[in-house]
C-alpha cells in the first residue's frame, strides 16, 4: 500500500475506535512506571504480582490469532537496557506487552486488533511476568489508546536510508536510529559538561543579545533583518556576546560565559553551519598562557566526561588528547612552507604566494585572506592536539601585542584533526589600540572585504572606563562533531535545509 492509501486507511479507525468509545486523542493518560522504572524493579513487581499501568509507543507487533505479542517504547533511559524478542538493539525505554484473548476483555482485543497499529501510542494495564524464553513482559489485561498515529514510521530493519530525509525527518531518523538517539544525549553532556566546568570555576553564565545594530566579534559575514518597531537594520550576531562579554568584564563580573546560538551568512561544509551552537568565556586578570593550560584540562575533561576516552580518530587522523599538546609557531610554520615571512612581507607578495599554492578561488584576497589561506593548507595535516601561537597582529583585531614583539598578539587556536578547534587570547584593553585596528579593519571592509570587522564606538566607549586585562576564548559545536567524527550538519537535531518543493 501507498502511504497516501495507508493514511486513509488509518483515518478510518478513528471512527472505528470513536464508535467503541475511545478517544483516539485524549487529553491524558495515567502510568505508574516507566518503562526503564519497570525493568529496574521487576523482580519485585513480578513477585508481588502487582498490577501497573505503562505507556509507550507500538514499535513492532506479532500475533492474530490468541495472542499478540507488541513491543513498546517510551523513551525513558538511564536505568537499565535489554533486548526485546525481535532482536532489536534499541533497549532503552523498551519492553514487551503480550495480551492473551482469554485475560482482555473480548471487545478491547477486537477493537485492539482492528484499530491499533505500529506508530500508536497506547497505554497497557497489566501484570509483570518472564516469558518462557527469558523475555520481562507485561500481560495485558486492558488497554486504551493515548494517541493514534495515521502515517507509518519505517521499518525498524532497514530505517531511514534517503540521506535528505534522514535530515529532514530527524524525528524518524532518532525514533529509528539507538546511535542516532545516543549521539544527541551525548551533545546534551558536553555542552553540560563544559557548563559544569565553568561554573565549578566561579563563572557566572550571562544571556546577551542576538539582535545587535553592529555585529562584532568575530570576521564573518552576518545575516540582515528589518526591526519593524525600531524601524531599523540589525544583524543576527556572529559571536557568542563577545563584546558584551567583555563590557561585562567593565561592569565588575570578573569570569563571565555564555553558550548560545550564533549565525553566519557563510557557506556550508562537513565543517561550517549557517547557525549553530558557541561557547565563549572571558576571565578577568588572566592571559592566553594560563588560559592554554585551562584549555588543555576542560577538552580533556569533556572527552573523559562524554566518552570515557582521550583517543579519537577524526577525518583520518589518530588525536589523543591525552598527549603532550605542541607550540606552533605561525610565521615560522609558513616561511618553512612558502618561504614567505607574513609579518614582513607585502601583500603582493602574500597573494602571489597564495596563487601559486593554489589556495585562492576566485576571490581578490589582501594580505590578510591569502596569508590565511597559506596557514590553512598547512593545518589540514596536522593532527594536535597542538596549540598554534605567533599569529600576526594583522589577523586578530582584539587581542594584545605580544611584549616581546608588537607585529604578533598573545593568541592561541586550538588544532586537532586538520582544523581550529577554538581560539582564545589575552583582551586587547587599550581603547587606543583597539580603535586604531578597528579602524584598519573598517578601511578593509570598505575596500570590499565583507568579513572585516566594523568600527564599534559603543565598545571603545565601554573600554576607555577602563577593561581589566583578561583571558578570552571561544569555540563551536564543531568540536562535538569532530569527536563524533560526523559532518556538522549530522551532529544538529535539525539542521536547515531548502525547504521541500
């Protein structure tokens, strides 16, 4: 049968359970347990042979004739995990409910079989007992339905296979999918994880605006939107509040965080999203030096925390987190390379080497975006965890001079895997200093580059109140994906896609 054909066919046992007088939609249901709660305690629910309520959904069904045999699931987890008769992984949340002709009243069993189908939600009264083959059961003794499914869910067998619909349907893919639905548990403990770190620290957790008259923070190409009542152009942010942040350092909160939701109107990847989920965090009277060590601990500790390991293979690369963490130089790493020194030399030289490296598209880079592109060819073979410092003032508007040189900042990115897995660095605090190279920056955008950052007189103001020297850092659910090891797009719950034609 088509799906059209089924749907219609289902509509039809709304009326067939309306006229039995159940409500195929009702406004409750009662329970006693969960499921998990139920596989917990069973020896003791089976030997006092107590009577329980349970609900779940129908995920597979066996039986016409005496006796049906379905399995249900509630997605409760965390208690225990077992196996149902028909060999599905799935475990949690999961149990059998079996109901005998001769223990259900015989106008519940007709309507049962007449009207129920895998996709239903239903609730079961009955009693706990073992199957001869070993199997925790309930048998049925009522029965009623919380709420009738009229579209049917995939074969639990073969599941989702079209990789769009896996992506558009997510619901399915996790109905469907154990690995699926173990994947997002483990985003909610390392975003969890890494708040618990913070906070164990002192950090207070802010909420700052997503809506912003000038987006700052970070060099990316923001989305546009219209403020009806302000009747004004604002941008959706493209950092986590890190300006903000930093006010808030201003204000008097020495260790401040936030993770929430960025956008950037950029293009798409196995690495890059249009919106996704940034940790950012600053800490008053600290450096990039001690917050490297910071660093280190919390992506190790989040590694222990959500998977019980220090070792990852990650696009075709071993990382072991557990490892001594290298220095790489910026500037050394690149003359080595090209034999050009991005500090001294001129942006012609800088674009040309980049066009012969082969690293350019079809853009017209400066000096800036080529010596990047140059950097960013030679990471994809690093594996880290490594720490890359030494990068030209030139690339990082907000972060301090290094003493000892005043072309390099004190700034730091985090390499696994062939790719930057978080950035942080000393504040640059001198509101002098920062409008010099803000406004460096707004000479680039207004040549034409649509990544440079934008002169920003609200935070200079903020700044010249005075800006305690501080550790600033930020990194993505791109993180989460990599140790995973799956594109960005598969690590969201619902990523965005072009809508269906």
């Amino acid at each position: 049968m088509s799906e059209a054909d089924i749907r219609r066919e289902r509509i039809k046992k709304l009326d067939i359970l309306k006229a039995a007088g159940m409500e195929p939609y009702p406004v409750s249901v009662s329970k006693d347990y969960s499921i998990d709660e139920v596989l917990a305690r069973f020896a003791a629910l089976e030997a006092d042979k107590a009577t329980i309520s349970i609900v779940g959904r129908i995920m597979a069904r066996r039986g016409q004739g005496g006796i049906v045999f379905i399995d249900l699931f509630d997605g409760s987890m965390g208690l225990t995990t077992h196996s149902t008769s028909s060999g599905q992984a799935g475990g949690i949340g999961r149990m059998q409910a079996v109901l005998p002709k001769d223990d259900v009243d015989a106008d519940l069993f007709s309507l049962f079989i007449d009207a129920a189908d895998i996709g239903d939600f239903i609730q079961v009264t009955g009693t706990p007992f073992t199957t001869k083959r070993g199997e925790r059961s309930i048998k049925v003794s009522s029965w009623t339905m919380a709420a009738k499914s009229l579209l049917p869910i995939p074969d639990e067998w073969f599941g989702l296979k079209d990789e769009e619909k896996i992506l558009r349907e997510r619901y399915l893919d996790i109905l469907l999918n154990a690995e699926v639905r173990a994947m997002f548990e483990r985003r909610s403990k390392f975003w969890q994880t890494i708040r618990s770190f913070l906070s164990e620290r002192g950090f207070l957790e802010v909420e700052t605006p997503i809506l912003e008259t000038s987006p700052g923070g970070a060099d990316a190409r923001p989305f546009v939107t219209h403020h009806n009542a302000l009747d004004i152009d604002v941008y959706l942010r493209i950092s986590a509040g890190e300006l903000w942040q930093k006010v808030l350092l201003v204000a008097g909160f020495p260790k401040v965080f936030e993770i929430g939701r960025i956008f950037r109107n950029e293009g798409q990847s196995r690495e890059h999203a249009q919106d996704y989920t940034q940790l950012e965090f600053y800490q008053a009277f600290s450096d990039f030096r001690e917050g490297m060590g910071m660093i280190k601990e919390m992506y190790r500790d989040v590694a222990k925390e959500v998977y019980g390991q220090y070792t990852f293979t990650i696009n075709g690369h071993e990382v072991d987190l557990a490892d001594e963490w290298t220095e790489i130089d910026y500037s050394t790493t690149i003359k080595e390379k090209f034999g050009i020194d991005p500090i001294s030399c001129s942006e012609e030289e800088a674009v040309d080497a980049a066009r012969e490296a082969g690293v350019l598209g079809g853009e017209e880079p400066n000096k800036a975006r080529a010596i990047d592109h140059l950097w960013k060819s030679i990471r994809k073979g690093i594996a880290g965890p490594a720490f890359l410092t030494g990068v030209p003032i030139y690339l990082e508007p907000l972060a301090k001079r290094t003493p000892k040189d005043a072309n390099v900042v004190e700034r730091f990115q985090v390499i696994i895997a062939g790719s930057e897995m978080g950035k942080g660095f000393s504040e640059l605090n001198d509101p002098l200093d920062q409008r010099s190279r803000f406004e460096a920056q707004q000479k680039m955008r207004d040549a034409g580059d649509e990544e440079a950052q934008r002169l920003d007189e609200s935070y200079i103001r903020a700044m010249e109140y005075g800006m305690p020297p501080a550790f600033g850092f930020g990194v993505s659910e791109r993180l989460f994906s990599f140790f995973e090891n799956k594109p960005i797009l598969e690590t969201q719950l619902f990523p965005l896609l072009r809508p269906k034609i």
